[in-house]
C-alpha cells in the first residue's frame, strides 16, 4: 500500500502548503531533509523579527551565505514589540538590518515593513538590491548628527527609476522637522511619478511635538508642491488609499484633482483633521453612478466632538450615495452608532460589518435589539461581524470569572439584553466570526480601560486574566452554540484606541496580549464521555485568512 511519503515531491509540496500554523510547520520540518526543504518556503515566506534582542549567534546565521532560511525569504517584517523603542535600540536595530539586507540573496524580496528610524542609505541598498519589490512599509527617517541630508539623499538624483519599477504599495511615515517634511514630500512624488504599477497609497503623519502649521497643507504639498513648484503631472489610478492622522486644511478636496476615486476600491481613514469637505465631495461623485469602492473604514476615535460630528454627517452622505459595499468600519466617538437604514443600503453585498461607538460616558453605544435585529435580517451575506455587547462583569479578578454564566433556562425566563442580542446574532445564518469591541470589566480592577498610560498587565495579574477571558469565551461559545449559530471564531479586541495608551502589552501563556483574546470553537470530552464546546486560543490573527476582521484597528 503506499505511503504519503511515496507521492512525488511537487504533490506532498501541494499539501504543504494548506498547512497555516507556524508549529505544525516547524514540526514538519522536523520530520527529515526532504520534509523540510518542501517545507522551508511555507514556514520562512514572511519573516518577523524586532532585530532589538536578536541573539548575535542567530544573527550570524542568517547572514552565513550557506544559511538556508534567507532564499525562502519573500516578506521581510522589522517591527518594534511595544511602543517605547528608545532611539539607541532603534539604532542598533538599523545597524542590524544593514547586515541582513547585505546578506538578502537578491530580487527575492516581495515586501518590506520596517518599524524603525531608518536612512535613505538603508533604503538604496535595499531598492538596489531588490527590484522586485512590490510593497514597502516604512517608519520615521532617522535624523541626528550621525545622518545629516541634503540634496543628494533625495530619491530623483540617486535612484534609478528601475529600482521602484515593480512596486504597488508604499506607506510613507510624514514627520517634521520641516527640512525632513520637504525630504518625505519630494521623494514621494518622485515614487508616484515613476512607479507605472503603483495602486496603493498610505501617507500616515506623526507630528514629533512639532505643531500642524510649521509643516502646511500635506496633500496640497505633495501634489501640487510650495509655491511655484510644478504640480503633480498626471491623475492617480490606483485602487487602494490609506490616510492615517494627516492634519489636513480645508483644502483636503485638493486630493480629488489629483487621484480619481471613481477606481478606489479600497478607503480607510484613521484621526484625520477637516475631513468632511473631502467625504462630501466623493459622495458628490458617487452620486454619478461610477464607482467601485468596496472597502471602507473610517475611525474618528481621536478627534473632537464638533469634528466627529461634522466627519459624522459627511459618512452618512458618501454611504447614501452608493451601494455595494463588501466591507464597512466605522468608529465614532460620542455619538450614537450609524442608523440601521444607511447600512441596509448595502444589504446585498455587505459581508463584513464593524461598529464601534462611544456615549458621552466612555461606555459604548450601542443599537437596540430591535436595530440590529433589522440589519442583520436585511444583510444575510455578513459572514464577520464586530461590535459592542452590553457591559459585561466578570466579578472579582481573583475568582478567574466564575461567577459569570447564563442564567435563562427556557422561553419563559427573561432574558437580560446580553442574552436577547447573542440570541440575535446566533440566527443569523452566516455570521463565522464574532469580535467583540468591549472588555468586560472585574470588580477589584482598578484599571481604567483606554483612560490612562500604563505596561497594561503583568505579574499574576496576567495569568488569572488569561484564565478568566478563555472562561468568559467558552460560555458566549456555549450559548452561541446552544442558540443555532455557526459562528467559528470569537475575538474579544476592543482596537487602537485602547492598545495606543499601552506602552508595553506583556503576552500570556496563550500568546495573548491584553486586552485581546483570539479563540476558535472547539470541542472536550469530559470523564463521563459527555462533548462539551469550549473556547480554544490561538495565537496568529494572521492564520485565520478567513477571519480577516480581526486584523482591524477600528
């Protein structure tokens, strides 16, 4: 009879690759040479390191030109694990990298992502060196003593145009000084107007103590230049646009000369300054008939009550001027949650749904059982949903949750609103993937949640709130089940708003880090031979392809 490890090795390659979770890779790797060399592009295609506390003998051998990891190599990540990197670790980190991207065989590279400070040296060899790049993520430009520009750095008198020929994404950090403002500005156009394949677009604004005035209108700048400067030569077709932070003016509308929204299919808004006159005017075009924007997320969470509310209406607008929306986000901060109505008018294609609110008390604001018993009645094709549920208290943290459960029995005991919008969820017939973008809340917890700075969680705390969350998902996996619903995937991940005041998020024996927790549905037999669900942790969001909710800042 034959064996799997008789099949050819292209076919037991094929098998691989339906193999998502990083230990059943490495496990496989285990197995023998052949395993292994089949396996090896799966398990290194995209490599994650801070390069911060990278051991020197690890570093070694990835830069040993024997080094069997590197050739595999298609996604490099250099990503900080918390947000107070100071800058001499970030200059360690740079050093590091300068050693791995000499050691990166060439044009194997497909996409970038670097964290950190880095030169317009580093970004030469790494252009020079990879041509095939398709997406580069970059973070703030290192300048001190040590790196000082001038004209020479700027990208259209060193680079070739070959070296930006293959990419489609680039994420541009803007950061003032204003000398480094002009830099980021000049060397962005230079990629726009030489990049033929270019379709996606991130600009993301960290101000560095630096007041929104001493740097100027951002997109007026980048299309159409200071002063006499000629402007931007063509319109651009691409398809996916980011805008993170971006102290826009009110001449924010200068964006629709420049790029044609009628091909945007993809639209995310994150904290943005005087942005309604933009969302009117795209709403204006849509009214048209010629669109085809199918992804669209805007979060107001930062931003002042008057300017929500003026970012508020103009959502609404550009919502009501369309239809087929296969993804909608919103976040808004002090208002009520968008009306059932506007996002009915979606209802055929939706198939993705977030919806976070906040009242004027910090807790979350949330749609009667009625509401969003219309809209997920309307919207059969949702297949992940994320929202708010009704305050949750788990008791004291010390008791690991226990004393939470569900209490109604039968059709004739009443349903506290918890249980009437589970229930509510549970029919629906699609619905996958749940994520929850509330944290319950302990008696003896005296951790305001998203009102103060802090290392989050650690010691013993971290433990019994692992143990209390995986109680807490496995009774909503119980109910849900109980209920009819088919959900698979359950996340409690309240997104950036929260995480954003943490400077460290230490993980627990799950890999999780508070205050997100990522379970799938599972199954236990217990000593009586009964099968009972039960919440199930894992630990890559990336893992779940068809949970890309999760992944979400909203």
């Amino acid at each position: 009879m034959a064996q799997f490890w008789d099949l050819p090795p292209e076919t037991m390659a094929n098998v691989f690759a339906f193999i998502r979770l990083k230990q059943d890779q490495k496990s496989i790797c285990l197995v023998c040479r052949v395993w292994r060399d089949l396996m090896a592009p799966y398990l290194w295609h995209t490599l994650c390191t801070t390069l911060l506390e990278t051991p020197s003998r690890t570093l070694r051998t990835l830069i040993q030109p024997t080094n069997s990891i590197l050739p595999h190599v298609r996604r490099l990540a250099v990503l900080p694990g918390h947000t107070d990197v100071p800058e001499t670790a970030a200059a360690a980190a740079y050093d590091n990298l300068m050693l791995l991207l000499r050691a990166l065989p060439r044009d194997r590279l497909q996409a970038f992502n670097f964290r950190y400070f880095y030169t317009p040296h580093s970004i030469y060899l790494l252009l020079l060196s990879q041509q095939k790049l398709t997406t580069l993520h970059l973070g703030r430009l290192l300048a001190s003593k040590k790196h000082v520009y001038n004209e020479s750095v700027r990208m259209g008198s060193i680079y070739p145009t070959s070296t930006i020929a293959s990419l489609e994404h680039i994420t541009i950090r803007i950061s003032p000084p204003r000398s480094l403002y002009q830099l980021f500005r000049d060397n962005l156009r230079f990629v726009l107007e030489n990049a033929p394949k270019f379709k996606r677009l991130r600009l993301r604004f960290s101000s560095g103590g630096y007041s929104v005035p001493q740097i100027g209108n951002i997109p007026k700048d980048l299309f159409e230049g200071p002063g006499q400067s000629p402007a931007f030569p063509h319109i651009l077709q691409i398809e996916q646009l980011y805008l993170s932070m971006l102290p826009f003016s009110d001449e924010a509308g200068v964006l629709l000369r420049y790029i044609d929204f009628r091909r945007l299919q993809l639209l995310r808004i994150h904290y943005c300054k005087n942005l309604a006159t933009l969302l009117t005017s795209i709403a204006a075009s849509f009214a048209a008939g010629n669109y085809s924007l199918r992804y669209l997320k805007v979060d107001t969470s930062l931003l002042s009550y008057a300017e929500t509310q003026r970012q508020r209406g103009a959502i609404v607008a550009l919502l009501r001027s369309f239809s087929g929306l296969v993804h909608l986000g919103v976040n808004t901060r002090r208002m009520r949650p968008l009306d059932p109505n506007v996002i009915i008018g979606h209802s055929n294609t939706l198939t993705s749904l977030l919806s976070h609110s906040t009242a004027t008390n910090g807790s979350p604001a949330l749609w009667s059982v009625q509401e969003l018993a219309t809209i997920l009645e309307a919207c059969v094709n949702i297949k992940q949903l994320g929202i708010a549920l009704p305050h949750i208290d788990l008791g004291p943290l010390n008791d690991l949750g226990s004393e939470f459960g569900f209490t109604t029995q039968s059709e004739y005991d009443v349903k506290s609103r918890l249980e009437a919008v589970l229930e509510t969820i549970a029919r629906h017939p699609n619905i996958h993937t749940l994520r929850i973008l509330s944290v319950p809340t302990f008696a003896n917890f005296d951790y305001r949640l998203g009102q103060t700075e802090g290392d989050g969680i650690t010691g013993s705390e971290l433990r019994y709130m692992q143990i209390a969350m995986q109680h807490f998902a496995t009774q909503l996996m119980r109910f849900l089940h109980r209920n009819g619903s088919k959900i698979k995937v359950l996340a409690i991940c309240p997104g950036d708003t929260v995480k954003k005041r943490l400077k460290r998020r230490e993980p627990d024996a799950n890999g999780h880090r508070w205050p997100d927790y990522f379970y799938i549905k599972g199954k236990m037999v217990d000593a009586m031979g009964r099968e009972e669900i039960v919440a199930s942790p894992f630990r890559s969001v990336a893992e779940m392809i068809e949970s890309n909710i999760l992944e979400d800042g909203v």
